[in-house]
C-alpha cells in the first residue's frame, strides 16, 4: 500500500483493493452472518427433549401432569432466549430492507404464537368441560399441531424470501405434524421427539456442513 497521509492509506493496485474489500467483507460477515447451526442444535435438544419427557409422563386417558407440562415449556422457553441472545447482537445496526425484513419476521413469530396460543387455549377450556379420554387426546394433539404449522408455514416463507435452506426444515416440520396428527396417541410425541427434535439436529449437521464449504 502506498500513503496519501500518515494516517491514511490507500491500495497501491487492484489486488490489494481486492484484498481490502475481501477483509472487509469477512469482517462484516463474522458480525452479522446469522448461522443456522447453533438455533438448530439448541430447538433440536428442546424437541428431542421435551417432547420424549411427554411421551413417558402421558397417562392411561391421555393427560398429563402438570410438572412434565412445565418442563417442556422450560425446553422450549430456554431454546427461544438462546435464540434471541443469539441472533438480536447479529442483527443490531443492520438498517434499510434488511431491517425492514427481519421486523416483519419477527412480527410473524410475535403474532402468530400468540394467535394460536388464544385459539389452543378456547379449544381445550371446551374439551376440559368433557374430561374424556378422546377429548384429552384431540387437545393434546391440536394442542402440538397448531403451533407447529405456524412454525413450518413461517419455515417455508422464509425459505421462499431469502432462499434459505431451512424451508426444507419448515416441510419436514409440517409433515411430521401431519403424521402425528393421522396417528394421534400413543405416538405422538415419540414421533415428535425422534422426528422432530432429530430431524433439527440432522438439519444441523448439514447446516454446519455447508457453512464450513461456504467458508472454506
């Protein structure tokens, strides 16, 4: 490099603006670049984890008690506070259409978990007021099945505005709530757990893999 002023430098050739701009862009990237790996692993362990300590708690009429309730929430409450301190120091300062973006994502998760969790919650009050086993398995199971489509249509929109590779998740995710509902108890959340919960980790280990190939 040659120098204009003591401080101030400037590229003696294309090469090294190239190398320059290169730099910059890795640095940018190592900020920024949101990986998939780390969210998968850890909504992965919460699935796989979650959903099997409901498999071994359910009752003879479908019901469950309430501290394996509680620790799946917990699976799942730890798996979106990753989430979030993961990806909101990626994300700050990002301004423009990437900005504008990720608003109307995150709008998406914020409004339709809420949406569902109100509709879930109407749904069981009335199958509670029956207390039988047909009833305690159709609120189980529209119970898991309600907010996973949310999770596999917000997948596959995502997939389809940024081109990413999780769309493949969010059809995965859909079609293995599609099975559980068909098949219903007692199986349900075994699948949910094997399918689900592995089928993240597996998409995991792919994510990982292409990230390194990109990378490298």
């Amino acid at each position: 490099m040659s120098a204009t002023t003591e401080d101030q430098w400037i590229p003696a050739g294309p090469d090294e603006a190239l190398a320059v701009v290169e730099a910059q862009r890795s640095a940018y990237l190592k900020r920024h670049r949101v990986k998939a790996t780390p969210v998968l692993v850890a909504w992965g362990l919460a699935w796989l984890i979650g959903y099997a300590t409901l498999a071994l708690s359910r009752r003879a009429d479908y019901s469950l008690p309430l501290v394996p309730y509680l620790f799946f929430y917990g699976c799942l409450a730890a798996a979106l506070l990753f989430t979030f301190a993961y990806i909101v120091p990626k994300v700050r300062g990002i301004r423009g259409r990437s900005s504008r973006e990720g608003t109307y994502y995150t709008l998406a998760w914020f409004l339709g978990m809420p949406l569902s969790a109100l509709i879930l919650g109407r749904v069981k009050a009335f199958l509670a007021v029956l207390n039988t086993s047909q009833a305690n398995e159709v609120a189980s199971v529209v119970s898991n099945a309600l907010p996973c489509l949310v999770v596999g249509v917000i997948f596959l929109m995502s997939a389809a505005l940024w081109n990413e590779a999780v769309g493949v998740l969010g059809g995965w995710i859909l079609l293995v709530t599609l099975v559980v509902t068909i098949v219903g108890m007692p199986w349900a959340w075994w699948i949910m757990s094997v399918a689900g919960g592995g089928g993240m980790l597996v998409a995991a280990v792919v994510a990982a893999a292409a990230e390194s190939k990109r990378d490298a």
